[in-house]
C-alpha cells in the first residue's frame, strides 16, 4: 500500500471520529491500568461492570492494596481469569507505592516491570493515559493491518513497528484508536462488513464482501 493510500485511509477515520478513545471507562492513569489487566480475555463493557463497583470504593494504589487479595478477588470475580488478575494488580499496587510514589510510571520500562503487564498494555498506557504515539497491537490492529494491507506482519511486534514507520505522522496519536474501533465493529474476523466500511474503495483485501460501496459513497 502506499503512502497516499494510507493517508486517505486516517485522513478518513479522523473526519468520522476526531477524537477517538478507549471504551474502558477511567478517570486517572491509575485506573486505567487497572482496567486494562483487568480486560485480558474480557470484553470492555464486563470490565466496566466490573470497575463501576471497585472504582467507588478502591481507586488508587494504596486503597486497593488495603482491600487484599482476597477482598479484590471478591469485588471483579465477574472477570475471567479474576483470581490471577486480582495477585497481579495487588502486587502492581506495592510497586507502585514503594518505587514510584504511588503514580504509575510514563515510562515503558518501568511499566513493562509491573506485574501483568507486557508491551501491549504499556503501549495502551503510552498511548491512551499519556499521549505517547504508541501502537498496542492486538487481535483488532493485527487483523486489520493485515487485511487491509496498512501494515503487514507476521507477528504483533513486526506489525506495531511498520505501523509507526507507515502511518502519516499528522495521525499516530489517534491511529491506535481508530485501528482497534474498525476492527472491532466493521472489518470483523469472520465477515468483514465491507459494505458499511469506510475504506472498502482504499482497502487492498481481496475477499470484500458483498456490497462494498464506490469510493463516492465511501468518503
């Protein structure tokens, strides 16, 4: 794909969607972390159920750390996978207290320390909490990159690091953003809705679905 393409593409998303955000809801960095161990393998409206009830009542290092383990566990059991969550974020709350002051770090390597979390969710962190142009690529980004022929790869670091050399500067703050919304609600895995997309005229894949619109109707 070249670059004029891909401009069109961001140039595209950008006019439909300005300001393009987590679904995860927060108020703080802090929060946010949490929130994103939390949706390891969950959906973001089961980790704001899950948040709508802890946040009140626990929203920063210290407070978390004095409900315990097993007092955490209780408050997101709603989640999969709650029990190894809950040791992670508990243990990530001492860190955070003892090494830096209580505020999570807008660094990648103190972040990647912390426990339960790798370079996507630093890179969410980066990007969403701090405004760092990062690229936290997931299964959403992975496909789309891919699919569309944006950026290719075989893996998740190799499409993270084409996408911050490929993408048009004016749009890698947001592009994480917009990569993951398309993903999840028009160029699905196992039918792509092509014919609400509005790409389908600039996307390189060669399945489209039935009904793609003309490139008029697209922009």
């Amino acid at each position: 794909m070249n670059r004029a393409k891909r401009t069109e593409i961001f140039r595209r998303w950008q006019a439909a969607n300005p300001e393009p955000t987590t679904e995860l809801a927060y108020s703080t960095p802090f929060e946010l972390l949490v929130a994103v161990i939390l949706s390891a393998q969950a959906t973001d409206k089961g980790v704001n159920l899950a948040t709508a009830r802890l946040f009140p009542e626990a929203s920063t290092p210290a407070a978390i750390l004095a409900l315990g383990e097993e007092g955490l566990r209780e408050r997101i059991r709603t989640i999969g996978l709650f029990n190894s969550k809950a040791k992670h974020i508990i243990a990530t709350c001492r860190i955070l207290l003892e090494e830096h002051g209580g505020e999570v770090p807008a660094d990648r390597r103190a972040l990647e320390t912390l426990p339960g979390v790798g370079r996507k969710t630093a890179n969410v962190i980066l990007n969403t909490a701090f405004g760092q142009p990062t690229m936290a690529v997931d299964t959403h980004i992975f496909r789309v990159a891919n699919r569309t022929g944006i950026a290719p790869g075989r893996n998740p670091l190799m499409v993270e690091r084409r996408l911050l050399r490929v993408v048009p500067r004016p749009f890698l703050q947001h592009a994480h953003h917009w990569l993951i919304l398309h993903g999840r609600y028009v160029c699905t895995a196992r039918r792509p809705r092509c014919a609400a997309c509005l790409i389908a005229d600039l996307c390189e894949y060669p399945d489209k679905t039935a009904g793609a619109p003309p490139a008029a109707a697209a922009g």
